[in-house]
C-alpha cells in the first residue's frame, strides 16, 4: 500500500477525473431510466449546517455526523455541508445509489 504522501492529492485528480465520472453517471442514468429501474422519485436528505473551518473529521465522526463536499454545476457554487451519518448510510442503502440523482434540502 502506497504511502500517504505518495498519494496524488484530490485536488490533482478530481479535474482529471470529472468529467469521465460525470459521462459515465449520465450514461447510467439514462439507462436506469429507460429500463425502468430507478423509481419516478428521488430520494431527498438535508443538511445539518454549513461546514465550518472549526470542524474537524474526527470531532465529526464521534458526533455521528459527516463532512460532505457537493461540486459545482452549472451555475451553483461548491457547498461545503454536514450531514447525518444516518443519512449517508440510508442513501447507500438505495438500489443505484452511485448514479442516481438525490434531492439535497440546504
């Protein structure tokens, strides 16, 4: 296992590798769709608050919460979140979870 600082940073892939994943999603999706597998509605979640620069993972984490970053599209900015460890584990639960759309109320 390679070490940590060995590690290409987040900040170096996530460009690289956006716009694959995003094809690939949308690909997925429209698929779902046409085959009639994702149901009509989406599943919603809602933040706690916005992520402070106090938080920290491990505070987090005991808390049963969890730092969510939501990328920008289109016209909307990145939204730095925290959410309930309850809802992630209710979102992975959901059949397609990594490809389907959710509703984030903020």
């Amino acid at each position: 296992m390679a070490k940590p600082e060995e590690r290409p940073s987040r900040s170096f892939l996530a460009p690289k590798l956006a716009s694959t994943y995003e094809f690939y999603a949308k690909k997925m999706r429209q698929k779902y769709i046409e085959d009639g597998v994702l149901p009509p509605t989406n599943p919603s979640f809602s933040s706690l608050r916005t992520r402070r620069a106090t938080d920290k993972i491990d505070e987090l984490i005991e808390q049963g919460e969890v730092a969510c970053v939501v990328e920008k599209r289109e016209e909307f900015e990145d939204l730095d979140i925290v959410v309930s460890a309850k809802d992630i584990h209710r979102l992975k639960r959901e059949s397609h979870w990594r490809v389907r759309p959710f509703k984030l109320v903020h």
